[in-house]
C-alpha cells in the first residue's frame, strides 16, 4: 500500500477521510495522519464513498466527531471502528 486511502489532519481526531474512489468494506486502509505525516492501518468496516468520513474508534450516540481537531457535531447514532460516518449518524451542532 503506497498511497494512502484515509486521511486524519490531526492526532486528536476520531473520524478521518476516504480519498480514493470505491472504498469496499475489509479493505485494509492506509491511513495518513496529515499533521505529522504519521500512519497507521485500519480496517474498513463498510463500503464508504469519497469524501465521506470513517470512525477511528467505536463512536457511540452523543459522542462529538473531532476533525481537523475540532468539534464537527454530535453522533445520533453508533459508528464501529472502522464504520461510516456521514448524515445518517453524524449532525452538526448550530440547529
């Protein structure tokens, strides 16, 4: 795996980004962590599309999604490591 299929901007994030196009689910994803340039491996756990995010840790209802390192909204729903995390389970906090 060369070129990487998720990325975290910072160390403190919990959700990252799917950059390559038909992400399927058992994929062994290489996850760059854009701060740092660090990287680890990470299984998904569904198909997610590009552009949408995935969690890096089980995400339970009412936790915060971190990206960028900051707050992106609250979990109405659970997100398993690895598992899609988009409108179905993740909404912002302003309304």
């Amino acid at each position: 795996m060369s070129h990487p299929h998720l990325l975290v901007h910072d160390a403190r994030d919990n959700v990252g980004v799917v950059v390559v196009e038909g992400l399927e689910a058992g994929t062994k994803m290489l996850c760059v962590v854009t701060h740092d340039d660090s990287s680890f491996e990470l299984i998904a756990a569904a198909d997610v599309p590009i552009g949408h995010k995935i969690a890096l840790t089980d995400l339970s209802e009412g936790d915060t999604a971190i990206k960028y390192g900051e707050d992106i909204g609250k979990m109405v729903g659970p997100a398993e490591k690895g598992g899609h995390v988009h409108t179905h389970n993740l909404k912002t906090k302003r309304w």
